[in-house]
C-alpha cells in the first residue's frame, strides 16, 4: 500500500469524523530514511541482527527491542572483561 492512503481510508472521532488527510496536510519533503550513524570516543561499530542480537567474539548478547533491527552500535572496551 502506498504511503500515505491510510489517511483517506478511516475517519477518526477525535477529528470530528474526518479523515486525518483532511485535518493535517503532507509534509513537503520526502522521508529519506535515517542517516548513519557515528560514534565519538568508541573502539568499534557493532551491528544489531534483525533478532535483536550483539555477537562479539562468538557470544550472543540480546539487545532491548527500541535498538534494533540492524542497528548499528558504537561499543567501547571499559575493561579487559568487557
């Protein structure tokens, strides 16, 4: 489905019982995606699997939903354990 055409489908009491396309225009620009990330002070980038997964050196560390999929990390060693 197109982006955009859910707006003109269902009406939405709070708006009067309009369609959101009625109430609040489109923007002007485009949505581009995020742009890359970078890290300052960091050793490393990591990548997040898109199971939400960090695997350094073979272990696999979950990482809390709002991070990931496929994000990218900046990771710093703290001490020679970590």
């Amino acid at each position: 489905m197109p982006s955009g055409t859910r707006n003109h489908e269902h009406p939405h009491e709070a708006l009067a019982v309009r369609h959101p396309a009625e109430v609040y225009p489109s923007s002007p620009r485009p949505y581009r995606g995020l742009v890359k990330l970078t890290y300052l002070l960091h050793d490393r980038n990591a990548l997040v699997t898109a199971r939400g997964w960090f695997c350094p050196h073979q272990k696999k560390i979950d990482i809390p939903p709002p991070h990931w999929p496929r994000l990218q990390l900046g990771i710093k060693k703290i001490d020679d354990r970590i």
